[in-house]
C-alpha cells in the first residue's frame, strides 16, 4: 500500500485563540485525535512547510512574525494507491501559533503558554509533533525552552531543521550533518531529524513518509 497526503483535502475547522474555548473543544471531541501538529519558532517557514505538504494556502503566511497567536485545527485526508481512504479516522492537522518572538506582550506570551499547556495536555500520544527549526540558526533559546517543555508528553516527535537551501558552503552543510547526530543524541524526545527545503521541496517526500508512518502506527494501535 502506498499512501500519501492528499493535496488539497485539508478543511479549516476552527482557529481557537481563547483557552476557554480550547478546553470546550476538546471537551465534546469523542474519538482520539491521531495526526500531526506543527510548530516552530517565529519566522522558520513553518506555514510554507505546511503549504508544501497539505496544498497551496492551507496556512497563511504572515509577514508580521509572531502575529498569528491561534490554534488553527484542519481536518484531512490520505489516499492509497490514489483513493482516499475511508477506512482511516478523522485525522487532524494543528498549525500552532510561533514561539519566541520578542515583539509580542506579556500577555500575547502568557495567552501562548496557557494555550499549549492546554492543548499538549488534551491531544493524547497519537498526534506526531513536528518541531520546525531554521537550519541556519538551529538550537536559539526558544526552541531549547521548547524542547524542555514538551518532552515531558511524550509524543513522537520529528525535528525539521528547514531552510537548507539557505545554507551556502560546504561547511555550513557538514555542520549541519554533525548537528543531526548530536540532536538525535542528546534529546531523546526527539525520535527523527530531517534536512528539508520547503521552498526547494527537498526532503518534503521524506517528511510526508514519516508524518504518514507514524500515522498508521497511530491507527493501528487506537
């Protein structure tokens, strides 16, 4: 069986920027969520990641980062060997609000962290998180603080380290090869790190591939 996302399925269902709303949501959901979640510091091309993945303007870019302060919910489907399959819950896709941003207030911050706190508590292990990094400044203190703070839920968790196309001399590359290792190494929250140009579309096949993987891992274990 050969599956892939289906371009273009993906359904906007909510953008929940209020916790209260959040806890409700979560409250009349009746199955188990199994998907994928998205997040990353401001600015690291999470919404073109997306966008490459899922069909053209699924999210939207911002061109103020750190703006976007919604938990924005899509539902979406796979198909094998070309049909949609039916047989597969209702899988979501979650495209989280960026992190880090300097330029956001005290109580933009404090909305954040209770919004995550909320989600991450609620969602259950069947959902793969994909932690998005800038290949050319992997590693910032927001993404550190992130890591500290979700690896205590356990997800299965992909660290996309994108914008390699950036990345011009033989150096920076072998330094980013080294960084892999080393990641995989010292986070062992962290089950994959993949290389990957959403604007090139390199490493985007392979991503799709581990995102689907871990999907029927999901399925069949619900």
């Amino acid at each position: 069986m050969q599956y892939e996302i289906l371009k273009g399925s993906a359904k906007f269902c909510y953008g929940i920027s209020d916790p209260a709303q959040l806890v409700e949501w979560f409250q009349n959901l009746s199955d188990r969520l199994i998907g994928v979640c998205f997040v990353g510091r401001s600015n690291v091309g999470k919404s073109s990641l997306i966008n490459s993945l899922f069909g053209k303007r699924v999210a939207r870019t911002s061109k103020t980062p750190g703006r976007t302060r919604m938990v924005n919910i899509f539902t979406f489907d796979l198909v094998n060997d070309g049909e949609v399959d039916n047989s597969l819950p209702t899988l979501y896709l979650f495209d989280l609000p960026g992190y880090g941003h300097a330029n956001v207030s005290k109580e933009m911050s404090k909305n954040w962290d209770e919004l995550m706190s909320i989600l991450f508590e609620s969602i259950g292990i069947h959902m793969t998180l994909v932690n998005i990094q800038d290949a050319r400044h992997p590693g910032q203190k927001a993404d550190l603080r992130f890591r500290s703070f979700i690896n205590k839920y356990n997800f299965p968790t992909i660290n996309v380290l994108n914008k390699i196309d950036k990345l011009k001399t033989q150096k920076e590359r072998a330094q980013l090869a080294k960084l892999k290792k080393a990641i995989l190494a010292e986070d062992n929250g962290i089950d994959e790190v993949m290389l990957v140009s959403a604007e090139k579309g390199t490493g985007t096949l392979e991503l799709q591939q581990s995102i689907i993987d871990n999907i029927i891992q999901a399925q069949q274990l619900h």
